[in-house]
DNA sequence: GTTAGCGTACTCGGATACCGGTTGTCCGAGTGGCAAAGG
DNA sequence: CCTTTGCCACTCGGACAACCGGTATCCGAGTACGCTAAC
C-alpha cells in the first residue's frame, strides 16, 4: 500500500482538531511530521479530487476538511491515494494456451479462483469502510487524551 | 499484489487434478497457460520454500503437491508469494516532529490508525485462510465439469 | 546374456539484467494582503 | 484621515526526474535414464 495513506490519515485527522473552517497550508501539515511537503502535497490533492478535502488558494490558504470527519471513512482515503482497483486483478490466464484453446467460451462463467479472492478483498473493503475518522479521533482522545491540545499548540505556535 | 499469485493458484489447482504423486516439471505448466516459464518456475520455488510444494530434480522431476490439497489455503499462497508482511505499515510518524518532540514515550501506547488498518487486513486474512484450494476445485468441478478431464489429457498428450 | 560404466539430456535453484511505478522535486498560475501614494 | 492602486509573498496545481521492487531471463549443480562395451 502507498505510503501517503498513512501520512493522509494523519493529516486529515490533524484538520479535524483544528476545526474545520481553518484552512492549513501543505507546508504545515508536512512540517508536523517531519515529511516532504511537496509530495504530502501531492497526496492531499488526490483528497481534494476525491472530494474528502477543499483547497484554498493564495495566502492564508490550504487544505480543510470538505465534509463532517464522521463521514470520511478509511475506505475514502485509501481510495483517494491509493486507487480504486482492486490487489488481485485476474487476467484470464485460463483462456490462453492449452486450456481454453485460446478461445473465449459463449456465456464466459466467473472465474473461481478471482470471485474467491474478491471475497475476501470485499471483507477489507467492508471493514475500511465502516470506520470513519471520527472513530478513531474518538479512541485517540480516550488513550491520549493530551493529543488533540498539544496538536493545537503547535499549529497556533508555527501559524 | 504480485501477478504470480495468481499463476500459483491455477497451477496448484492443474497439479491436483494430475494426482499428487505426479511431478509436473515448470516448463509444462507455464506452457499450459503460454506463461514465461523461467518466471513461473521462480514463483514454483517460493511455494517450495513455505512447503506448500516439493520439488523433484532431475529427469522426470518437477512439482507436486506437498500436502492434501484441502490442507492449503489461499492465505498459504500468497504469504509464500507476496510475502508476510501487511500492506499497510506504520512508520510511527506520530513521534516524529514537532507532535512528540522525537522522542518515544516511555509505554508507547499503539498507534489507533494502524490498529484500524491492521483490523481490516485481519478480515482479509482470515476471509483468504478460510478458503482452501479444495473448495474452489469443488466450485470449478461444479461450475465448468469438463474442465478437469480437459487439464489431464492436454498434459497427457504433452507429456 | 548380463552388468558395470559413462555420457547425455532434463530438471530445479539461484544469480543476474530490465522496466514500470511509487517516491521525490521543481516551477508556474493565481490570489489575498500590505504599503505607499494621492485626494 | 480615507481610498485607491500597485507590488509582493504565499498558496495550490501539475509537470518533471530519481530510485526501488516486481518482472523477466540466463546459466550452473545435480540426477535419472539409456547406450555402450566389457566380462
């Protein structure tokens, strides 16, 4: 899995705290966590065509949250940076050679080997989605309960 | 995820239906599906080293199964193929600058973004374990029933 | 006719190149704010 | 003192390079079979 989801869900959750009228500029966001700018950058755009985040232009700019954090799932965000399609991708291999004579059947049946492993990929689909970002903001706050001040302290400090 | 998972299964599935005391030599295989062979032999190797397969040198030699095949799950092949590692890693970001000073705390609590990660990939796995190659033969042999009669005179012939 | 020895062909196994994609960087378009000048 | 105007600094956005892991290939070690030749 690409590497910006992570540094994605950070940011987004780091957004929530600050309120979601405040709009923070990439530069920030990546300063926080020590990561390039340019490329976090890059990924927060990928958001921003998924329509989780909004971007701000020119000074006093940046990224906000473009939706309630209860409804951006983990699923929204993987499918933002990562990509929609799906890890196993099944091309056919049973109807090339000796198998299938090279020929494509009338009334092609499913193929049993992709339809078990969509299965399960739609199980870690099923769970990405039913976790929203408020989900884990809340567990944060309950483990680390200093977190969410600290977080504020640093971006009203380094505004 | 890596492509010769999916070579892998198939070919499983081809060295059930020729009986597992039958060695299949890699090159056979592949040209039964018009695959790279080299490649897939590389591919053959790894099911080896996580002793799903065994292989025989020499003349007459090549691939058989190692054990029954109701007893190999999909989660076997592709943690000898794709490797054990989950997709989504946690580089612990959140003790990375200006948020814990880059220092770890003394009882570092889990980091909640990865433990959500790590539940979804948990039902990914446990959806790939619960299904064998077993089952899936049963669903082709239900679904396309002259398919493996189909595999074991095409490899008869090219013996 | 039998048997020992040798050569050959075939297999796996690992070491070695190649290439597309993720990772990382850079510069341009656009915009809001500030300062200075004029009324 | 208030308004207007021009400049500047800061932002996102997309285009451009670099590195790495998956993809693909090749050659060497080892083994079983078959042929030959000697007994």
């Amino acid at each position: 899995m690409n590497e910006g989801v992570e540094w994605a869900v950070h940011s987004c959750l780091n957004l929530a705290w600050l309120g979601a009228d405040r709009a923070v500029p990439a530069s920030r966001l990546a300063a926080f966590y020590e990561l390039p700018a340019a490329y976090l950058n890059k990924q927060l755009q990928a958001l921003v065509r998924a329509g989780v985040l909004g971007s701000v232009p020119g000074p006093k700019g940046g990224f906000r949250l473009a939706r309630p954090i209860s409804e951006i799932t983990l699923m929204d965000v993987v499918a933002a940076i990562d990509g929609e399609d799906e890890a196993f991708r099944c091309t056919e291999i049973r109807y090339r050679g000796g198998s299938g004579g090279g020929r494509v059947p009338d009334n092609p049946k499913p193929c049993t080997v992709a339809t078990a492993f969509r299965k399960a990929e739609m199980a870690w689909r099923r769970e990405l989605a039913a976790q929203t970002l408020a989900d884990i903001m809340i567990t944060v706050e309950r483990t680390n309960p200093g977190a969410p001040d600290r977080v504020r302290r640093w971006f009203d400090d380094n505004r």
